[in-house]
C-alpha cells in the first residue's frame, strides 16, 4: 500500500520523492475541503429556495486592536514561525516522522519570535486603518453560508474531541494505564465519536441562527456522506486497519482493469507496521498482513 504520498507517487509514476505527507493525513484533509465545498452549495440552495434566510449580526467596528487580539496574533505567529523554521533547519528528521515532529517540542525559537512579531504588527496597522473616532455597532447581514467556516473549524475542533473519548470509552485498559499518554498519542480515534460531536456542534450552531433541524440535516448530510467516503479511501490506501475477513473469490472478469489491490489486498507496507516482516525490505514499513 502507500503509507505517505512518497510511496503513492512511486508506485504511478516510478519517481522517487522524499514528500513527508501520509496518504491517510492527505484524505482526511481533503475530506474536510470537499465537505466545506459542498456544505457551501447546499446553503446556498437552500437560501434560494427559501427554506433558510438571511439574519442580522450586531458587530462594532472602527475599534483599535484589543490585547487579546494581539496576544492571539502573537501566539499564531510564533507556531507558525517556530515549526516552519524548525522544518527548514531538520528537514530530514521531518520528512521521516512528519506528525511526530509537528507535535514535539522541536523548532526554532528565532523564527517563532520573529514571525510573532510580524503578526502583531500587521494585526496591530490593519486595525488601525479601519479605526474610527467613535466605533459604531451596526447590524451586519449574514447569509447562513458565509457560517461555513465556522461551522466546518467547531465541527473539527469536537469532532477531534469526540473521536479521542470514545476510543477511551473503547479500549478503558490503555487509558486507565496510562491517561496522559493515550490521551495525546496520535493514533487511537474512534470515527463515530467524532461524528456524533461534530454533527451536534453543528446542528447547535445553526439552530442558534434560527435553522431548523430539519433542514440543516439535509444540508449537511452530502457533506458528511462525501467526507467519510473521502477519508475511508485514505485508509485503504494506507493500509490504516481497513481490512476484514479473507477475500477467496477471484475478480470478476468486468472488473480485469481494476488493480488487485481494489479486489482484495493482502496490504504489504500498511502503515499500521502490522502482519509478518516482509523478506529483503528496506525502510520503515515492512509488514504485510
């Protein structure tokens, strides 16, 4: 199978790139782009055939940036500076363990500093632009899919949160042995979890804007159907646990111009490192089931 791009891009086109992206990262993330896209459309439609509408939104504006606004800036700065400095100056050691990197305390502090203050400073001149004598509170016209960012950011915020209690609540040995631990370790997410906390957060919020139920279920429900096909498809590829019982039958002849691995798979070099070691293989994912 093809645990990173590297390997995916080996495979289709014999050309061999050091990319530190994981198969399975990449789909999940274009789960959440194509969702994003289609929760949009489908507000947008509904707006149009008058089952949601427009609402007002109270909002001052002309005000200097506040201390949380800048500390916020600050903070995003330096994260963004302190990794992607980081990655410049310890590439190789980034392209071998990619999230194991972005999740450790390795980075530059130069660089996390430096782009902090370039964010204050640009927070700081973009709101003193738009700054008036007197700040004014004016009622803003909000369609419902100018929410779907805000909807798709809390959607993953719980839906991440969602997917880590239910592992817990699916394996409470691990997590009563060692809480901390299973708690941030980047593996151990139960999908349903998320779903169920992701969907609430989103009904909540829409209904909050005066949505029914009813229609932002049918809103959202291409959406979700579209992001968890996406996301399935990242574990296939990456040989992320998506197998089952032993395939026996032989591929049916309609089908001769599939590859085998879309028939049955028996998936060497999953990224899960989980089967019998592979004879005369070099690297990091050596197994095969």
């Amino acid at each position: 199978m093809f645990p990173t791009l590297s390997h995916l891009i080996k495979y289709l086109f014999n050309v061999d790139l050091r990319l530190p992206v994981q198969t399975f990262g990449l789909f999940a993330a274009l789960a959440f782009v194509l969702a994003y896209q289609v929760f949009k459309s489908e507000f947008k439609r509904k707006e149009r055939l008058g089952l949601i509408l427009p609402f007002n939104h109270k909002i001052t504006v002309g005000k200097p940036a506040s201390l949380y606004e800048l500390i916020v800036s600050a903070l995003i700065g330096f994260i963004l500076g302190f990794k992607a400095a980081g990655v410049i100056s310890s590439y190789e050691y980034f392209s071998y363990r990619p999230l194991q990197y972005m999740f450790s305390r390795n980075g530059s502090l130069a660089g996390g500093i430096l782009t902090g203050a370039v964010f204050i400073i640009l927070t700081y001149y973009n709101k003193k632009r738009q700054q008036l004598k007197v700040p004014q509170t004016i009622n803003e016209k909000v369609h419902p899919y100018q929410l779907t960012d805000t909807l798709i950011l809390w959607c993953a915020f719980w839906g991440f949160i969602g997917a880590k209690i239910f592992s817990c609540l699916e394996d409470p040995g691990s997590f009563i042995h060692n809480p901390l631990t299973f708690l941030f370790s980047l593996t151990g997410w139960t999908w349903y979890g998320g779903y169920l906390f992701g969907a609430t957060a989103y009904l909540f919020i829409g209904y909050r804007r005066g949505m029914k139920l009813v229609h932002l279920a049918d809103i959202g429900s291409p959406g979700i159907i579209l992001a968890y096909a996406t996301g399935r498809m990242g574990c296939h590829l990456s040989g992320d646990g998506d197998w089952g019982i032993v395939n026996r039958y032989p591929k049916l002849a309609f089908l001769s111009w599939m590859p085998d691995w879309v028939w049955s798979f028996n998936f060497p070099h999953n990224v899960l490192k989980e089967g019998i070691s592979i004879n005369n293989c070099a690297g990091e994912y050596c197994f095969v089931l």
